[in-house]
C-alpha cells in the first residue's frame, strides 16, 4: 500500500476479523484509522492500543451501523477528532446460522430484518454520512466487504446470501453516483474469523462432508478440494483501489468495480 500519511480511513466492524486486519494494514501505511465497533468494545479498545503502540493514530467509536443517527453521529466524531475521512471501509455485518438453507420456518422475519437492516441498509447509511466528508479530501475511496456467498448462494443463510448479492449491486449504483469518489466491493471466502458462528472446528468438520450435501444444506462455499482460508484474512486495505471499472487479484477473494469478476486462489 502507497504511503497514506495525513489519510484517515474508517473501518465498520474493526475491532475483529477482515476489519481489524484491515485496520492494522491502513495504520502500517500511516493513515489514521478509526476502528468502529457496536458490541466488541474491549476488542476495539485492545486494537487502539495496539495501533498507538505501534506508532499509529486511532479512535474507536461505538455505533450500529442500522441507526442513522449514530452513524452521522460516528462521522462527525471521526472528522471532529482526526480532520476528516478519505477511506469508508463497510466491513460491519450480521447474520444467523439457519441451515439447512430449507429450513423455511427458522428464516424468520426478525432474521431477514436484522441481516438487511446491517448488511445493505447499513452500508447505505455509512457512505451517505461520510460523502460530504469524502468529497472534501481529494482521492476518496469506499470498499464495501460482500461475500463469495453473494455468488453461490450459499452461506449461513439465505437472507445472508441475499443481502450480499444486493450489496453488490448497491456498490454498482454507489459508483456511478458518487463519481469521482471510487467505490468498490471486495468478496472473500470462507475465513476462520469465527464470524457467524462458524470457528476453525466447524469448518474441519464440515469438510469431511459429501460436496453435494453442503452445497444443498447452505455450506458449500467453496469447490471440491478446496480448503478454507486458515492463514489470516482478506485484507480489503491491500490494492484495495482500483480505477472504475476495473477487477484485480485480492488475495484469495473476489473484488468487483463496476462489474464483478471471479478471481482463483
């Protein structure tokens, strides 16, 4: 990553996971970072401490990404206290476990509301506080984290798989609106963050499976011989922000710009 001293970025979600390896790779490279976080609040407050340790600016704020309020209230704060945002990482997410995938009756209206409300609604509400913030630094950039699931249909639930495929297509919309300001989305596998419930254990269990009953219970997120990402996360801050319209390598992820292409480990 380019030298990003006097940047400030804001990472939703990054206390743990994707988001505070994303975190640390804006920090290394000198930007400010602000780490936001709605329940991980010693996580949030450890990474702080870690990124100061290490020479680097950052704040952590709390706020659910689903209330409007305090996102605009995240913003201001971000800009009040480190001069201002020229990177949005949308890299907060939610969802539930309801597999398998036809288990109609455990997809409840409280599941599908809760995972549209953080995963789609949510991504909306941060880019619309923070683009009059972003337009006035020049060089601004949104990375929006999706999911491979946006494209197999499979996951830790229908709604979640869903959400994704619609994030994908708000980053298509967002990046035609907001021009110059880039937008773009990144999509990884399977990685053992222990997001939605799913540790290093379950996976190991799950691959001795057939290839055919995880793919109709939901779980088959990757192809046969294929093993899941056990090395640390997809850093969504590494080329992170290509020209419009463009697609490159991430790791062993997806990365869409005004099109989504697949991309092999």
């Amino acid at each position: 990553m380019a030298d990003l001293g006097g940047r400030v970025a804001l990472i939703t979600g990054g206390a743990t996971g994707i988001g505070l390896a994303t975190a640390r790779r804006f920090s290394r490279a000198g930007a400010a970072v602000v780490i936001n976080y709605s329940r991980s609040a010693a996580a949030a407050q450890a990474a702080v401490a870690e990124l100061t340790a290490a020479g680097g600016r950052a704040l952590a704020v709390r706020a659910d990404v689903s209330h409007d309020g305090e996102v605009r209230a995240m913003m201001d704060r971000a800009v009040a206290e480190l001069g201002g945002i020229d990177y949005l990482v949308n890299n907060a997410g939610w969802t539930r476990r309801v597999q398998p995938h036809r288990d109609f009756e455990s997809l409840t209206d409280d599941v599908w509301d809760r995972v549209w409300a953080v995963n789609v609604k949510g991504v909306f509400y941060c880019v619309r506080a923070a683009t009059p913030h972003l337009l006035r630094r020049e060089g601004g950039a949104v990375v929006n984290v999706t999911s491979i699931a946006a494209y197999t249909g499979t996951g830790s639930s229908m709604a979640y798989a869903a959400s994704k495929g619609a994030l994908e297509v708000l980053t298509l919309s967002l990046a035609r609106a907001l021009a110059p300001i880039r937008v773009n989305a990144v999509a990884p596998g399977l990685i053992a963050t222990g997001f939605g419930g799913w540790t290093a254990v379950h996976w190991e269990a799950d691959a001795d499976r057939p290839f055919a009953d995880r793919r109709r219970d939901g779980a088959g997120d990757r192809l046969p011989g294929h093993r899941h990402r056990r090395d640390g996360p997809v850093d969504p801050g590494r080329r992170w922000v290509p020209p419009s319209g463009s697609c490159q390598r991430l790791s062993s992820g997806w990365m869409s710009g005004s099109r989504a292409c697949h991309v092999s480990s």
